[in-house]
C-alpha cells in the first residue's frame, strides 16, 4: 500500500511505500480522521496539523518516512495532467478568460483540418460583436460564456443576432486532438445551451488545443451545422487572455505580450527598466523649453517628477503647474544606436486634447547633417484626442525645403483606447525597407524608391527617443477637457537583429 506525501518546498507531490495505508479516508491526503484512525501504530502524528502526511509531521518508523532514503514509487492517483493526487480537471493555463484576438488569421477557415484555403480575417478584421465575446474556462471544468447579448450567427447570413448562452460543462481530453493534442469537448445542456460554442457559432463541440502559452490560446475545431451536426469545414481560432485564473488583471500583464525573440533573430539590446532609476548608461534627456520645432508648450526637465522607473516600469508624466506644463523627453544619443533590426517598444500611452506621446528615432548623425537629412522614423505617435489611433511616419529630405514624410495609422476596434492597456509598438528595419507593426500586425511599409528623387537615410544607425509634449501644431492645445497628469509607460524596449 502507499500514502501521498507533498513536498511543500518543491511544490511536488509524490509517494512513499509504507507497507500500510493511513489514508483512511480514501481522498489522497492524510488528514486528521486518518491520524485518529492510526494514532498509536506508528506513534504517527499531523505535527504541523496542516492535513497533508509529510516530513513535517512525527513518524516512528523512520524506514518508511524516511524520503530521502527510499526514492518514490509510481504514484497511483494522477488527474490528467500526471500530477499525484491532483484534482485538475483542465490545463492550469487554459483557467482564465480569453477574446478574439485583433491579429490577422484570428478566425481561418478551409475544408480539410488545419487549412485556410476559404477564409482568414485579416487584423482588426471581425466584427465588434465577436471581438467583444468572452470565454471563462475554470478549474472545474465548467466554461463560462459572455457574448454581450448578441452574436454573429453564421446561420443567418452572418448578422447580429441575440444570444443568451451563458456556459456548459465541458471535458478535457488528454489525446483526444486531431493530430493526437490535447482537445476539449463542450458537453450541451438540453435547458440553457443545447448547441454551445467557442468562437463561431458554426464551429463544433470538440476543440484541439493547438497551442497555448500564458498569453495566447489557438484552437482548432471541425465545423457543424445548425443541429450540432458535424459539417465538412475546419476552423481555426487565436484568442488573447484577458484575464488568469483568478479573475484579475494585474498591471504587468495587461494587454499585448512583448516577445522574448524572434526566429533567426538574437536580442542584440533591450531596456527592461528594472531596479528604481534611469539607467544613464542608456538614456540622457533633452532639457528645455523651446517649442522643440512644433510650438510645443511644455519644458522638459530631468525631475523625477516627470520621468521615473519603478516596478519594471519607465514613466514618463506630463504635469500641469500653474499656467505652464512640465514633461520628459529621454534620448538614447551617444549611448545607444542601431542599424537595422526589429525594434519592440510595449507601452501604455496617454489621452486627452492637446497630449502627444511619441516613440521615435532619429539618424545618428543628426549633430552633423541635422534635420530631416539625417532620416525620423517615428514607430509611434499618438494624437491625445483621437486615443484609438497610433501612427507611423518616416520623414527625409536632404534639407527643409524638400522635406518629405509618408505614413499610415492603425486603430483599435470596438471603442478600445491605447490608454486602456499596454500594446506593442515595432519596425522591422531592413535594408532599404521597413515596416511598421502595431501588436504584430504590420500596417505599413516604405523602402528607398520612394523617397521622391530625395536621398534614403535609414541605412544608418539611429538612436531612439521617449516622449510626452504637450501641445503643438499637430495635436493642438489642451483644453479645460485635458486633464493632468497624464502618463505614458514604458514596459521595455528591445532591438533584434
């Protein structure tokens, strides 16, 4: 016979031959019924009374508490994850709540598994009513649904149509995948949800998991008809956490993940803005109050007031003080330069009239050739009173009578503001070309026969630039809806080549 032991310090659980059984109670811990069913044999005792048989607790025999000595045996009692005496009745990372993500092939669609041959939206490409779908898988096994009242009901031509599902039981199956992944099956309740679904109401009963990290979830699923009825189409669906297991959203992992690297690709640089200051070694400021070429009002100071690092975080705040406003620009000139590569910058950014927080970077030789000879490529520029919209713009010219600049903007569906979460900002900078990104999603590109008969700057190293004005020609002026202070977060920047 056996008994479980856990080992609080590894966080394990595992089994030792006994030659007896003190778990009377039969559910695969040794609480204090068992030690009374016991007491005496063994001299045994719940020492630390926590309810669980371990190397806290008292035990005579000392051969067969002995732990180190005797190595575990096969534990009998394994949910479906392998772990002894687990209850889990669904992945730990699945536990959580996800929505459509806003990157392109979110909803793919073809006729055999795993193909797309018919349909793959493009970013930011569904409908308001299927981005705001939420689905709560928890730890017992039973999946909530919030739809926001309505769905795209593929069974009428695709329109918005009430909906009041509001969650099933499902099962997980280890191997019960089409390529022999893990899957789950929702299991219909006849009273509140005879045909349930995740993603597309045409979508089936049994999904793969594909894949599936601390962010991001991909599934896989055979269509159905509208009987629940297997159909001869294949879906695939990428959704985005929205909230862990707990039901929170803690500050650090809110909105789009920064990726750790890339295929063929090595981190060459990043800033991860830990500890609790600016590392100089990486950043100097830009001081003054000079419109800075924009009549821009504020005065950027190197007061940590406006610009301070703390919790892995770099914030930069634009403040209010009296008439005047005060905020950081922050430059990595002189310290840090880079010529080609993909940069990533995660931030939460700023609203309201007359606010701009830009992230940017200028040509190297910028002291030398000036502006805007030596190249801009600015990877992000928000406008305070458009907070849905980011752009991304490139400005050249040999000199400012010919300068020229092109860009597009991106912006966030369903009423979402960049001020709401963090998302991720990037170029991918080639040789001759590169392309802006907004949370992976690339929405445009510039290479160097476009410059309109003028030089192309942007095979040169670059350093960047952090900042937050405060008025200007382009954004405007606040006014009494701005209010003060406003803050753009910085969570890292990374450079990959």
């Amino acid at each position: 016979m056996v008994f479980t032991v856990q080992s609080t310090s590894l966080g394990l659980i595992a089994q030792e031959s006994c030659g007896w059984n003190p778990d009377y109670e039969q559910d695969y811990a040794i609480g204090i019924t068992d030690v009374l069913a016991i007491l005496g044999i063994f001299g045994a005792t719940d020492a630390d009374q926590d309810g669980i048989w371990d190397t806290s607790d008292l035990c005579e025999d000392l051969d067969a508490c002995n732990f180190d000595a005797n190595p575990t045996e096969p534990c009998l009692y394994e949910d479906a994850f392998g772990v002894c005496g687990g209850e889990g009745l669904i992945p730990e990372l699945l536990i959580g709540t996800w929505q459509f993500s806003t990157a392109a092939g979110a909803i793919q669609v073809g006729p055999t598994p795993y193909s797309n041959e018919w349909f793959s939206s493009f970013a930011f490409g569904l409908q308001d009513a299927q981005y705001d779908d939420l689905y709560t898988f928890h730890a017992d096994g039973t999946i909530s649904m919030d739809y926001d009242g309505t769905i795209i009901d593929a069974f009428s031509d695709y329109s918005e149509q009430a909906y009041d599902c509001t969650g099933v039981s499902m099962e997980f199956l280890p191997e019960g995948g089409t390529s022999g992944e893990p899957a789950f099956a929702l299991l219909p309740d006849a009273d509140a949800c005879s045909c349930p679904f995740v993603g597309t109401n045409d979508g089936g009963l049994v999904y793969d998991i594909v894949s599936l990290s601390e962010t991001s979830l991909e599934l896989h699923v055979q269509g159905d008809d509208n009987n629940c009825n297997a159909a001869g189409l294949y879906f695939t669906y990428v959704f985005t956490r929205v909230e862990d297991g707990t039901g929170n959203n803690d500050d650090s992992g809110e909105g789009y993940p920064a990726a750790e690297g890339y295929e063929g690709m090595t981190l060459v640089w990043s800033d991860e803005f830990d500890g609790t200051s600016i590392n100089l070694d990486n950043w100097t400021y830009d001081l003054g109050n000079n419109g800075w070429g924009n009549n821009e009002w504020q005065n950027y100071t190197n007061s940590s007031a406006n610009s301070s690092v703390a919790d892995g975080f770099l914030t930069i705040t634009a403040r209010q003080e009296g008439s005047a406003y005060t905020s950081a620009r922050l430059k990595s000139q002189g310290l840090q330069s880079f010529q080609h590569g993909r940069m990533d910058i995660r931030a939460k950014l700023p609203e309201g009239q007359g606010i701009w927080p830009a992230l940017w970077m200028l040509g190297e030789n910028f002291t030398s050739v000036g502006w805007p000879a030596c190249g801009e490529i600015d990877i992000m520029e928000l406008i305070g009173h458009q907070p849905s919209t980011v752009h991304g713009t490139a400005h050249w010219g040999s000199n400012w009578n010919v300068h020229q600049y092109d860009g597009a903007s991106i912006t966030l569906p369903n009423g979402e503001k960049f001020s709401d979460a963090f998302h991720l900002f990037s170029v991918i900078w080639e040789e001759n070309q590169i392309t802006w990104l907004m949370d992976d999603q690339p929405y445009y590109s510039i290479n160097n026969t476009q410059m309109n008969g003028q030089p192309y700057p942007f095979n040169a190293p670059f350093f960047f630039i952090m900042n937050v004005a405060v008025g200007g020609n382009w954004p405007g002026y606040p006014d009494a809806s701005t209010q003060f202070p406003q803050q753009m977060v910085v969570d890292c920047v990374r450079v990959f080549q």
